[in-house]
C-alpha cells in the first residue's frame, strides 16, 4: 500500500496559472514564463538540426520565434497552453523549453515536448527542469495522463523520458512527418498516480 502523500496546498491549487506562470526553481535550472525577448537566445539554442531533428521543426528565425511566443501566450491566457523557457541558474537566458498542451478542454489529458540547447545535454539540467515541470503540471494544472511522442530514432529523448520513469506504451506507426520521410514514434505516458508513486519511492516513504 502506498502512503498518503501530501496534498498541494490550496492555494497552489488555485494559482491562475492562465494569467502568467510563476518561477519554479531546481538545484540546476529555473523554469520561467517564456518572454518575447527569449526569441533570439531560443532561436541560438534550438535551431541547430542536432536538436531540432526528431521534433516538428521549430520557427527558422528569431522573429519567428517572436510570433510563435505571442501564441503561446494567447493560447496560456486561453487555457490550453504552458510554455516554461528553462534557464541556468544564475543566468536569465533561455536555454530550452518545455511545452505542454491540453489535449481535451479541461487540461486532464495534455502531451508535452522539450528542447535543451546542445551544450547543456547530459549535464542533469533536463532532468531537474523535468521534476519542476511534472510537479507543475499535475499539482497544479491538475492534469492526469501526460503523453509524450518520442521518434524511435531519438535515442536521447527516449532514454530521458525512460529514465522519468515514463510508460513505454506502444509505437506510433509512422506518425511524424520529417524531412521528407514518414518516422514512427513511441507513445511515452506518465500517469498522476505515477507521479505519486514515483516521488514516495524517492523519499523512501513506500511500505510494502
Ligand atoms: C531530449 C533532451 C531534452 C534530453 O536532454 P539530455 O540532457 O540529452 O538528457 P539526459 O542526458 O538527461 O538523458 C538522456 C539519456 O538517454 C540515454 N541514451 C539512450 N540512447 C541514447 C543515444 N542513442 N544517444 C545518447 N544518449 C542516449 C543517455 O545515456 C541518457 O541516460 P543516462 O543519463 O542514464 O546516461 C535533449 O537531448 C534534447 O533537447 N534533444 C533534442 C530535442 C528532442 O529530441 N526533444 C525530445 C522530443 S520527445
């Protein structure tokens, strides 16, 4: 049986995440709002094909990345979106993001996506935003089942989402188009439950 692990306080239950999203901070990272003046620093870090080539390609310029910020605002003021920039501690440039969206109207299923700038890749700063993110999304937004696609030839996004504790739920035949080509992809879940489970088995609270 599993111990009762601590509610969220209500208050951060009730935190109108839609009108702007609070700073979550990690030993590594800081997850922040994504602002219009991290088009450019965003722009450096994920426009590289290394990091851009399992994933649908992002905007091909800063003043792209400009206009798709102002959509995820709209689309957070909406409801339906949550686009935190990652940043090293002691520094404010966005070196990465994290995104999820709703995938029903009320934010109980949602799918996420993440880049990290190249530099940063192996150095645990993905996996400390990771734990800021998940803490975010089903404490507070309150979402249940969190999916995540990770092309079969990704082998640094399936084994950061592997290591997340994530559920390998099958393969998605054939369901990313890149680069002239029809890629599968590997269906990633984690469950609120999961969650859970997973943060009393790190706080060695688990009674077998
Ligand atoms: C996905 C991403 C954010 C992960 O960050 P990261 O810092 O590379 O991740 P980590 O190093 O913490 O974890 C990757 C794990 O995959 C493992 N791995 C599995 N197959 C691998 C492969 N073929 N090549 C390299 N690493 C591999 C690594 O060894 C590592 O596990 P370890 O820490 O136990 O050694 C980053 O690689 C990225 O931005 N990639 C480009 C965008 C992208 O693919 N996004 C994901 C879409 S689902």
């Amino acid at each position: 049986m599993l111990p009762t692990v601590a509610a969220p306080a209500a208050e951060q239950v009730g935190h109108d995440w839609r009108s702007g999203l609070p700073s979550l901070t990690g030993a590594l990272v800081t997850l922040r709002d994504v602002r219009l003046t991290d088009a450019p620093s965003l722009f450096t870090a994920l426009a590289s094909h290394q990091v851009s080539g399992f994933i649908s390609p992002p905007p091909a310029s800063a003043e792209g990345f400009e206009k798709f910020i102002a959509w995820t605002q709209r689309m957070r003021g909406a409801g339906q979106n949550i686009s935190f920039a990652v940043t090293p501690r002691g520094s404010d440039t966005a070196i990465g993001l994290y995104q999820v969206r709703s995938l029903d109207p009320g934010f109980a299923t949602a799918e996420w996506g993440f880049a990290i700038a190249s530099e940063f890749w192996g150095t645990g700063v993905f996996f400390d935003g990771a734990q800021l993110l998940l803490d975010f999304v089903f404490d507070v937004v309150g979402v249940y089942r969190l999916e995540a696609r990770a092309s079969v030839r990704n082998g640094r996004g399936n084994g950061a989402l592997e290591k997340l504790g994530a559920v390998n739920e099958g393969v998605l035949r054939r369901s990313l188009f890149r680069n002239g080509e029809h890629l599968d992809q590997v269906l990633w879940t984690i469950l609120a439950d999961d969650r859970r489970e997973a943060r009393a088995v790190l706080s060695g609270r688990v009674i077998h």
